[in-house]
C-alpha cells in the first residue's frame, strides 16, 4: 500500500504563496500540511503529486521521494489542502477493504485505488486531479478541514499550534533543554518547550498563560523582548531586541523578526527584525521588510475584508486580514499596506503611500506607479540574498523563476504592465 500526496484543480486559490510550492508545503501551526498528513500514517510508503512545473523542484528538495509516479497496486490518495487532525488514520484508514472516495462537501479529501482505476490515474498524474479521475469510486463523506484560501491557514494558526505541541511535548508539558539567562522571565514555564542550544536572553518575557511557546533548536529571544503564546521559533530563528511577538504567530528557521506581530505565519529564511507591524498576514520565504513596513489588518468601517485572489474578487468573511507576500518579495523603509493586500512573488516596493491591494507577481513601484520587475535583475538580487546565508542558486530554483515570471505575465499585462 502507498499513500499519495496530491494537487487537486483548486491550488490558484492560494496564490501568491504556491507558485514557488506544492499547497502542501505551506505552514498552519508548527508543521507544513504535508507534515501533518504523514505523521498520522507514520513509516508509511509515500510518493507526491505536485503541478508539472514544479516537478523538477520537488526532486532536487525530496531526494529519494517519488514524485508525479506511483509504483504500487493500491494506493490511498490524500489531498494536500486538507487540515489533517490527529485521527486522521482513524477517519481514513490505510488500508480499506474496497475502493472509496472520501468528500467533505464538494472537496475531495481522499481515495482509496486500486486495479484498472488506479492504471487510468497513474496514465494522468503529469496532471492536476479533480473528482472526475475518481469516478465511479463509492462516496463517504467525512468532516475534515480543507485549506482553499490563505487566511484559512492564517485563521486556523493558533489552535494548531496548540495541537502541534502537544504532538512534540511530552505529554502537552514544557521542558527545558536551552539556555535561559538570568533576568529573563517564564510565565506559566509548564507550557513552555524550549530545545537544545537555544537562549533566551536577560530581559525576555515569555508568557504561555493563554497558549504554549515552542523555541526550537538553536534559536534566539533577544534581551527585552515579550512573546505570548501560543508561538513557534523555528531553528535557529532570532527574536529581535524589544519586540512584541503576541498570540498564534509562526516563525519559520533562520528568520529574524522583531518590531509587533500577532496571528501571523512567516515561511523559513525571510526577515522583518525592524519596528513595525503586521497582523493576520503571511509571509513566504526570503522575503525582507524594510524598517518601519506596516499593514492594516482591520477596516475603519469593521467590515469583511475582502481580496483579489485568482483573477476575482473574494469576500474573506474575515474581520482581521493583513499582507500576504510571496516569496523573494521586499519592501522598502516605511512602505504601508492596505488590509488584505496581496502582494506576488519577487516583488519590490517602495515609496509613500498604499500601493495597490494586488500586486502582481515582478512588481516594482508603489502608490506613485508601478512597472515590471526586471527577471535578470530579479534573479540576481535572490542569489545575493542567498550567498548572504550561504546558499547557491541551484538551476532548478533559476529555472523556477523564469516559469513564475511567464505564468504570471497575464495578470500584469491586465494591469498595464510591459511585460
């Protein structure tokens, strides 16, 4: 028995953030939804399913892992937007006497194929899948969450974390294997799981009375700085200096934050260690924001914010919504964003005023004007970025820029950009 990660036809709903990345790379709580998938079906045999365009990028970061190919006679497909709860195998189990496919509404979240049913799948798998590859299977429906928009994972953020440490710690209690330095204080320190090599440094404040903190390995809170769980530090990420880190934010590895964040994701490698603020946003990799970037993530008028997502308009039904940036994406000193402004991937924004809501993808500009940023210069600014921590652009990644750069060519031409 296999079990297949996959990508169904709804991935473009959560742009910017997936076109650098299969929707099941993306983070709620400590753990990517991937994550969360596997370790309810643990040793399991696994292969991934991602867009043709990423294919060769899935390859180079998963060695070893069959990708868009499955060797087995049966195989139990997992749709990679799904929320997995800890019973996840209970609900869905690896192995099934028969064929079924498992809906939630009108969103599959899994099937159990095999014999001349799963021959057809494996003939279209260079394809996205949708409910007709599953034809003819009997339905279960089951209630398990699904991810379709950005701030479903930035709303659903606090409570897994909570869940996600209750999964590492010991039996939901904190413990200590890092450095706390004198003068530094733990409110409710049973609530606090702090690993190997990482310090907390005099003056620091962490407060789990509301939610469990997890500092990871090798990581820092600086002197001064007040974090309120629940939170999550990734390895070797850095908590500036008098920084206010309130409830349900995640802070990917070897990010450097500071200034006030609430109910945020930030992907691993991207920094925001200046004063400023942003709230229910999402962040992606090496993205950098200027000193004193701001958004708002409330409307004057308190209404639903609402948000240009694929081509449309889209009511979030949220109150509470900031800035979601794609990867490789900077602003510059003082840059003020909208709520529920999207902003694409590799973008770079600067001057007085809000910019636009959406920006698409190779923006340069602000409020005054924006035009295209150029690929050449694009692509060698993120190898600068990468060689500051060490990294090499590898040819995939290289050629991954230049397919973003040409898929997303449509929506700046809507906006009069040259190219």
């Amino acid at each position: 028995m296999q079990l297949c990660i996959f990508e169904d036809i709804n991935y473009e709903k959560l742009e910017p953030l997936i076109f650098s990345r299969p929707t099941y790379d993306l983070v709620c709580g400590i753990n990517s939804l991937r994550e969360k998938i596997l370790r309810a079906y643990p040793g399991v045999k696994y292969s991934l399913h991602c867009r043709s365009y990423l294919t060769a990028l899935l390859r180079f970061q998963n060695p070893g892992i069959e990708i868009n190919n499955i060797d087995d006679d049966e195989c139990l497909f997992i749709n990679g937007n799904i929320l997995a709860p800890k019973n996840l195998a209970e609900i869905i189990p690896l192995k099934n006497k028969k064929d079924t496919l498992y809906i939630n509404g009108e969103t599959i979240v899994a099937a159990h194929v095999s014999g001349e049913k799963l021959k057809e799948i494996k003939n279209q798998l260079h394809e996205l899948l949708s409910e007709s590859n599953f034809s003819g299977l009997p339905v279960e429906k089951v209630e398990i969450k699904n991810i379709e928009y950005v701030w479903n994972l930035i709303n659903n953020n606090g409570k897994e974390l909570i869940s996600d440490y209750g999964y590492f710690s010991s039996n939901g209690k904190g413990k200590i294997k890092g450095t706390i330095l004198e003068g530094a204080h733990l409110i409710e320190k049973e609530n606090i799981f702090i690993e190997e090599g990482a310090q907390i440094k005099s003056g620091a404040i962490l407060d789990a009375s509301e939610g469990p903190i997890f500092i990871d390995k090798n990581a820092t809170v600086f002197p001064n700085a007040v974090v309120e769980g629940p939170v999550y530090l990734g390895e070797s990420a850095q908590i500036k200096s008098c920084s206010r880190i309130y409830e349900n934010v995640s802070i990917g590895k070897i990010s450097k934050v500071g200034g006030e964040v609430e109910d945020s994701i930030i992907l691993p490698l991207t920094n925001k260690q200046h004063s400023g603020f942003i709230g229910h946003a999402y962040l992606g990799s090496w993205v950098n924001l200027g000193a004193d970037t701001n958004c708002s993530d409330l409307k004057n008028n308190y209404g639903s914010v609402k948000v240009y997502v694929n081509g449309e308009v889209v009511n979030s039904g949220s109150q509470f919504l900031g800035l979601i940036m794609g990867d490789h994406s900077k602003t510059a000193i003082n840059t003020m964003f909208n709520t529920g402004t999207i902003v694409g991937f590799s973008c770079n924004i600067f001057g007085a005023g809000f910019p636009d809501k959406y920006l698409p993808s190779f923006s340069w500009g602000g409020s005054d004007a924006v035009t295209t940023y150029d690929l050449e210069r694009s692509i060698e600014t993120a190898k600068r970025v990468l060689v500051r921590r060490e990294k090499t652009m590898h040819d995939v990644e290289e050629k991954l820029f230049r397919k973003i750069f040409d898929i997303t060519k449509k929506e700046r031409r809507k906006r009069g950009y040259p190219y």
